[in-house]
C-alpha cells in the first residue's frame, strides 16, 4: 500500500522508512512510500516505539556539547 507524510513530520518520515518502507517519490514536501503495513498501525508502533525518546535525549545532552 502507498501512504503519503509531509515533510512536516520527518521524524514519521524517517521512521516509517526505517522500518522498510520504500521511499518510491517526494514531490510538494511529500513523502511517498510504499509499504506492507497500514498507515495507522505505522503511527502507533512509531508513539509506541523508544525513538522519541532518544531524539528528546539526544537534544537535552546536545546542549552540554554546545555550551562547552
């Protein structure tokens, strides 16, 4: 099945690829992929999943890095 991500949600994007969607166009700041599993059930294991949560932790100890 084909789903459509703006580029709004490149965390999405990203992740939805990650898992073994095939990225087949990007056109008007949209990704397309083609993928076996359902949109919907892609969201869920994607709020679901760790990978929220060490983008939010990479971001706070990024600031030590900075700041030095």
């Amino acid at each position: 099945m084909v789903i459509q991500i703006s580029s709004k949600e490149l965390h999405f994007a990203a992740y939805v690829k990650a898992t073994g969607a095939r990225l087949i166009e990007f056109n008007n700041n949209t990704f397309v992929f083609e993928t076996a599993e359902e949109e919907n059930a892609l969201r869920i294991k994607h709020s679901n999943s760790e990978a929220l949560l060490v983008d939010r932790e990479l971001l706070t100890l990024k600031q030590f890095v900075i700041r030095r």
